[in-house]
C-alpha cells in the first residue's frame, strides 16, 4: 500500500482494477513542481508493484486543466542557471520515463488545458482521450526554453515530424478537433461525458488478457526504436510467455464455451 505521497499536490487513488495519477494543483491549473515530479515515480512505484491494479489513469484535478506545463514560480529557485536546469530536467525526466516505460496500459483523461510539461505527460501514457474543450499546446518558444531529446521523440513518435514542428515553431494553442486530426488524442468527448467513458474504457481494457496487452506494449516499443537498439529477444519471450500462461487455457476454454474469460495474469 502507498504511503503518504511526498505532496498533497500529487494524488493516487485505486477503483478496483484502475490506478489514477492525480495532478492535484486546480490553483496554478495544475502546474507541476519539482516535489510533484517526485512524487509521480513514487506512485507508479507503487502502481507497478499492486498486480491487482491493471490499468493506470493519469488526469489532473479542479476540471479546468489536466497539466499546465512546469510551474514558472520554481524557475528562479530551482532552475536558475544551466546547471541547476539540468537537475531539475534529470528529475521531471526520471518521472516521465516511469510513466511512459509502465508495463501496463495508461490513459491520460484530459479536460482543459494541457501546455507544455503537460503534453509531455500525456505523450508517456500509451493513450490519450480528450474532452471537446480541451486546448493543447508547447509555448517553449515563448520563453526561450529548449527541449530534449526523449520528449521530441515521444511527440514525433505520436504525430509525425511535420505537426511536431507545427506545435513547436508556432508556439500556439490547438483545438482538442486539431489535436484528433494530428494523431494526438485517440478520442474526444463531450465533457460530461468523459469522466465515465473512461471509467468504461479503462475497465474494459481491465478485463482484457494483461499478458496479452504487456506483450503488445513491449513489441510496439521496440518497433518505435532504432532497428540496432531493439530488444528483438525481449519482444519475442513476451509473446511466447502469452502462449505458455494459464490465461491463454482460459481464453482458449471461454471461446469454445461461449462465456467471458476470467483473466489473472499468470
């Protein structure tokens, strides 16, 4: 069980089979700081290790934003010169890479503003559902920053060179519809519609084979590597523990008997 998380700005709460992430700042729309940052491989830490947990949402609290990027007030203090920046982008770099390299499926629920930082948050979940007023954008133009390496990638990774190009050199807000012809968001949604399509969703990908799904997430993020940097051996003992598993018996079974599979992981 999770102990206290190292902020109250950060929260975590488990509905049976779904784990939620919480950005829980609704004052600074959900500005992360550098103790959230901490506090988010801290949960997943925990996510991670409760097998009973199956799929993990990320959302942000207050209904009016999911991530507003970085919170500005902290750069003075915590990234006040070049060295200082590096440590805080090794930090916030650490939390995104355990979001992103999870071994179960995550869905970043979005409503509201997702700018800067945030949109790197939900280009680490596996996918993204949007509500109609949401507002998507990186202003690092604006502000002089840079971005590195791993979070290009995952952007590029998503919508291609030419819309991460657009989304960085313009510096300007799109809609949650531009954000669905980009390749962005796998789904918009009324916003009152959204919190329990997810709900849905996520529970439905629960009752889903987790051996099944974990393969499918190790083999699409080899693909997504360079060809010498791929773990083609990896890849290929995901899928053959699928077929030695008792999960696969059960499918097998339910199918022939016409019934719904009971999955456990094993």
């Amino acid at each position: 069980m999770l102990d206290q998380p190292l902020t109250s700005k950060m929260l975590a709460e488990k509905d049976g089979a779904v784990g939620r992430l919480i950005f829980n700042n609704p004052a600074r729309h959900n500005a992360v700081s550098l103790e959230m940052w901490q506090a988010v491989g801290q949960i997943m830490e925990d996510f991670d290790n409760d097998d009973a947990i199956r799929v993990i949402v990320v959302t942000g609290a207050g209904g009016k934003a999911f991530v507003s990027g970085a919170d500005i007030s902290e750069f003075k203090e915590k990234r006040a010169n070049e060295q200082a920046a590096a440590e805080y982008a090794k930090i916030s770099e650490m939390a995104r890479v355990r979001l992103n390299e999870t071994l179960k499926p995550t869905i970043a629920m979005i409503r509201g503003y997702c700018i800067g930082g945030g949109l790197g948050i939900a280009t680490c979940c596996d996918l993204r559902i949007a509500s109609d007023n949401s507002t998507f954008a990186v202003p690092a133009a604006k502000l002089g920053l840079g971005y590195n390496y791993p979070g290009l990638k995952r952007l590029v990774d998503i919508v291609g060179p030419s819309f991460a190009k657009e989304i960085f050199y313009t510096a300007r807000q799109f809609t949650s519809d531009e954000a669905r012809t980009m390749g962005l968001v796998n789904r918009v949604l009324p916003g009152a519609e959204l919190e329990d399509y997810v709900k849905k969703y996520a529970e439905t990908i629960a009752r889903n084979a987790p051996l099944t799904i974990r393969a499918v997430k190790k083999v699409v993020s080899e693909v997504l590597k360079d060809e010498s940097q791929r773990d083609m051996k990896g890849a290929d003992e995901a899928v053959k523990i699928c077929f030695r598993s008792k999960d696969y018996i059960e499918g097998r079974d339910a199918f022939m008997e016409k019934r719904k599979p009971v999955f456990t992981g094993t």
